[in-house]
C-alpha cells in the first residue's frame, strides 16, 4: 500500500563531497530532502529520469564519481555491506541511493529510472502500472520522485 510520497531534486549538490565550496548554501536544500525520506517507510520505489529505461533494484551499488568525488552509495544496507565494485547508475539512482544511506537504519529502494522521451500515454501507463502494484502490496510503500530538469518560462 502506498503510505507516503517525497519529491526531490536530482542535484549532485546536494552531496556535501560534491558541493565544494556552496555546501553550506545547500544545507537547507540537504536538509529538506534529508527529510523528505525519513518520513517514508522502510520500503522505497524511486522514479526518475534517465537516458535509458532501466530498473535498479535493491542490491545497486553505484558512486559519484562521474560527478567529482568517489562518493559510494547503495540501494540497502546489503548492497553496501557486500562492497561490491560499483556499476554506472543513472543520477536519479545516485541521488536516491545517497538519500536511502541516510535515512533510518535498514531502508531499501528500488529505482525505476524513464527515458524522458515516452508518449504521454506510455507515462500515464507507468503511473498506472505503479498505483496497481502499489494497491496490491499489504506492506506501506514508499515513492521517491527524483524531480530532473529545470523549465524555463520562456525559449
């Protein structure tokens, strides 16, 4: 069952190794999103935005390193424990991967990261597709929007 829903930017600065000299700019920003996951149950699924479809699920281990620094993250508390190598993930992945390490001991997600370019009725299919798989899980779930992109009002 759906329990809660938290949005989030996909800002590598939010990561404090990635934010340089505007880490304390982004505290409020790392804070809000900090926040946004501890309210959710101990079971994740991430939406984001990716040049692929793709699925990350639970065992992920991925790192920032694309991004700057060699910062390692992973979908559950196993993932990280196996030390594994890391895989390249989608930023979408990283960031809710980054945001699950810091949330309340023994949460987990999985990342279903869409290719920006799907027909309207492919996305609202996705969408339906989650809300029925939600609707039949007895356990609270939690949904994590890794928000990408800014728009502008004008060309």
């Amino acid at each position: 069952m759906l329990s809660a829903i938290a949005i989030v930017p996909s800002a590598p600065v939010m990561v404090p190794e990635l934010a340089a000299m505007a880490v304390t700019e982004t505290e409020q920003l790392r804070a809000a999103a900090i926040s946004a996951v501890t309210a959710l149950p101990p079971r994740w699924i991430g939406i984001g935005v990716a040049a692929t479809d793709r699925v990350a699920g639970p065992d992920a281990i991925g790192t920032f390193a694309g991004y700057g620094a060699d910062v390692r993250v992973g979908l559950s508390d196993g993932a990280v424990a196996a030390a594994l190598p890391p895989v390249q993930l989608p930023l979408c992945v990283l960031i809710a991967a980054w945001l699950r390490g810091l949330a309340p001991a023994g949460a987990s997600a999985q990342v279903r990261a869409y290719c920006d370019d799907h027909e309207l009725g492919a996305a609202l299919g996705f969408g339906r597709q989650l809300r029925t798989e939600l609707e039949h899980t007895e356990d609270p779930v939690g949904v994590l929007v890794v928000a990408d992109g800014a728009n502008t009002l004008s060309p």
